[in-house]
C-alpha cells in the first residue's frame, strides 16, 4: 500500500500545480489579447505584425500547458500500473450485469440522494436535470437546514441546533435522544469555559428543570464543575472540556435528523459500497471456485456464503411480524407506529378496528392508523 500511497501524493500535488498553472496560462492568453487589442487600437496599420506576435505568444502559452499535461498524464499512468499491480484480481467476475436491469431509476435516485444528503445541492441539482428526476421528490431543504445548522456548530454556535431540538422535543423524546439536554450542557459549559460563571447559572436555572427527571446526576455533576470554573482544565471534571464534544453532538445532531426523517444517519450508497468493497474479497473466491467447478448459483438475490460484517452494518430484508408471528410480504409489509415499534399492516389493521385510536402491542403510546409509516429493509 505504500507503493500506492506514494503516487496517490503525486498526483495529487501534480493536479493541483497543473489545475493552477491552467489557469495562469488562461490568464496570461487573454491579457496577451487584451494587449494587442490595446496595440491594434492605438496602430491600425500594425495590425499584421501584432497578429502574428500573438499567435506566436498563444502558441507559445499552449505549448507549455500541453507540456504540464503530458507530464500529468504520465504521473497518472504510474499510479494506475501501481494499483494494478497491487490487485491482479479480476472482479469482474463478481458482478452481474443485470444488476440494475430497468431499475436505473432506482440506482439514480439513490445517486442522486447521496449527492444531497453530503451537502452537494449544485452537484445533486445538475445531475437530476441531466438524468430527468422530479427534484420535488428528493428532501433537499431538509439537508440544506441540516447543514446550516452543522456548520453554526461547527463555529461553536449552538442556537440553531436548540432552536430546532426544542421544536422538534416531542418527537425526539419519543425516540428516546437525549439531543436537546446535550446541546444544553455543552452550550453551559461554553459559559464556563470563557468565565461567564454568572450566566451558566441564570441558564441552568433557566433550562435544566426540564431534563432533571432523565439527567439529574448528569445535571449534578454540570453544578458541581461551577466550583473549578476558574481551573476546570485541571479539575476532576476536566472531561467536560474535551473537544471531542463538539465532533460528538454534530454526529448526534445529524442521526437524529435523519431518524426524524425515517432515514439512517449514513447515506444507503455509502453503507452499500462499504458493504460491497468488505464482501469482495469473499465473492470473488466464491465465484473463482465455481467457475472452475462449472457450476452456476442458481437463487437469485441470495449469496451461497455468509459475508462476516461488523454489528451495525448487518442488514436483513425479511421482518417477522411480532404479533402475528408471519414474514412480511409485498402485500403485507412492516409498519412503524410513531413510538418507532414494527408490526405488520395486517396486524396494524387488526389493532385500529376501523381508524379508532389503538395502543401499541410493546408501549403504552397510542396512535392511529394513517400515523404509521411503511418501512423498508
């Protein structure tokens, strides 16, 4: 890998410098322009001679540049030997053509989300015109508030964040987030840190009461730090000042968005590429053996071998309903009730008996019918 390592670095600083130097010859070109225009307006009759300095000079320029590129495009071939070099494998043997046989619009939707979802608006915007999506469909202002919020975090300004936890309190309490008492308490800490003790008290008077039920030790300890707030560094609380606090909320900020949304927290194409790149290895040993034995799989959407994953990227398509005790079907899918339980619609519609409020088989949380959403695997 550190063969690789090496020429991914040179052609990295290659691009740059040539990206930059593009754009100086770019520049050196239409001041060459301007100039002659300047020269040709002040000399008509020097017209021919001005032309020809100017093609020379363009020539000249282009040239250069064309050099840069060669050299560039040569660095870019060392690097693409060296890959090849370290993964002899063909994987083409592990993929299917058919894959995404007439559902491209699935594959670009799912493109087109990951764009949006990683705060690339224009780039997301462009390739939905290009691939013809309905934009109305994807949750573009949704994003773009969860990212103006990210980045005031990221400037240690927390107001927007509990303006929209606090908007949010109901439904992030009934998904169990301690996300508004931890902007809270970092947002009292900030007081702390820049010797405001004052003010930290007047602000945890002021909105501790609410959490004290589910945090009072947490709230305890937040008072106690008051007595080192002069040398809280060195002080047993000393932790409360960890920058990963602040890389911390932003992580819990972005998955409960997302949970509110009905979405995981990381985009589906990067956990699916993850998953993909952590399989290869097995699939393709798998397909090499078959290959040589002449044999075919035979079951559609179904591996012939357990891909070993890490716990929280371990997936499963088929829900067994916990009332009914049946898989779920097309016709019979998995419905979420707002308190984030599961059963199936034939179940759910058991329990409404015709659009009554019911109580949830697993909490006391009542809802009805048109609240649960449908929920896929």
């Amino acid at each position: 890998m550190e063969t690789i390592l090496k020429e991914h670095e040179k052609v990295s600083k290659k691009h740059a410098t040539l990206a930059q130097g593009s754009i100086d010859s770019i520049d050196r070109i239409i001041g060459a322009i301007n100039e002659a225009r300047a020269q040709f307006e002040n000399c008509p009759q020097s017209c021919p001679t001005q032309l020809y300095n100017l093609s020379r000079r363009v020539k000249d320029i282009t040239s250069q540049t064309l050099d840069e590129h060669k050299d560039f495009q040569s660095t870019l071939n060392k690097y693409g030997k060296a890959i090849d070099k370290k993964w002899k494998q063909d994987i083409t043997i592990a993929t299917n053509a058919n894959a995404f046989s007439e559902k491209e619009k699935i594959l670009q939707k799912t493109i087109a989300l990951h764009f949006i979802r990683q705060g690339k608006f224009e780039l997301g915007n462009t390739f939905m015109r290009e691939a013809e999506l309905d934009i109305s469909d994807m949750p573009q202002a949704q994003f773009v508030e969860m990212y103006q919020i990210l980045e005031a975090i990221k400037v240690y300004d927390l107001g927007p964040a509990l303006i929209w936890a606090r908007s949010k309190r109901e439904e992030l309490e009934r998904r169990g987030s301690s996300l508004e008492f931890q902007l809270h308490r970092l947002h009292f800490v900030q007081f702390l840190t820049n010797q405001r003790s004052e003010e930290a008290i007047i602000y945890a008077r002021k909105n501790f009461h609410y959490f004290q039920e589910r945090h009072l030790a947490e709230i305890q300890r937040l008072m106690g730090s008051m007595v080192y707030f002069n040398n809280l560094n060195s002080s047993p609380y000393a932790e409360l000042l960890s920058p990963d606090a602040w890389t911390d909320i932003q992580h819990q900020f972005t998955r409960d968005f997302c949970s509110l949304l009905g979405m995981s927290w990381e985009s589906p194409l990067f956990i699916s590429v993850t998953v993909g790149a952590m399989a290869l290895p097995t699939i393709i040993k798998m397909a090499t053996i078959m290959k040589e034995k002449k044999n075919e799989w035979s079951q559609q959407d179904e591996l012939p071998v357990e891909i070993p994953l890490p716990d929280d990227m371990r997936y499963h398509s088929i829900f067994a309903c916990p009332v009914s005790k049946e898989q779920s079907t097309e016709e019979n899918p998995p419905m979420m009730m707002p308190c984030g339980h599961v059963i199936c619609k034939e179940s759910l519609n058991k329990l409404s008996k015709a659009n009554s409020r019911f109580k949830c088989p697993y909490c006391p949380n009542e809802s009805t019918l048109d609240q649960a959403i449908r929920v896929h695997f």
